[in-house]
C-alpha cells in the first residue's frame, strides 16, 4: 500500500526542534477555531478543517505560545506573586 503525497503523515514537520506533539495539539485547536468560522490563512480547495489547519501550522502561519519554552529568570520570579 502506497501513501499518497498528500496524506496528513507527510503534513507533519521533520524539524527534530519542533514537537510533534506540540504540532498536532496547535493543529487541533485551529481546526476547532476553522470549525467554529474562522477564515482560513490560505486558498484552500480542501474543506476539511483539520488539513487546512495542519497547512497552516505547517507553514508556520499559526501562532501559539508555549510556557515550557519561556526561561525562568530572576526577575520574572521576583515579579510573581
């Protein structure tokens, strides 16, 4: 069996610095986000959701935030309460 071109596995990045898990969780919640009426980033002829959603993330047109990757300094600390 032959995948095709197209199929979600090759959607997902092979930076060894990105997560997959982090992908697909963004990717999730921007296909709920497309779901719920956003307007998709880019021309899309696919209808679907969530590979409009694994494009965009894929592409690097979705921002997100990811507090594991915010450093802990001094200063922060102190400001915390």
């Amino acid at each position: 069996m032959e995948r095709s071109s197209r199929s979600p596995i090759n959607a997902i990045p092979d930076d060894p610095e990105a997560s997959i898990y982090r992908f697909i969780i963004v990717a999730a919640k921007r296909a709920r986000q497309l779901q719920g009426g956003a307007r998709s980033l880019l021309p899309s002829t696919s209808k679907k959701p969530t590979v409009a959603s694994m494009e965009e993330v894929r592409r690097g047109l979705v921002s997100y935030y990811d507090p594991s990757l915010q450093t802990d300094t001094p200063e922060a600390e102190e400001q915390q309460f």
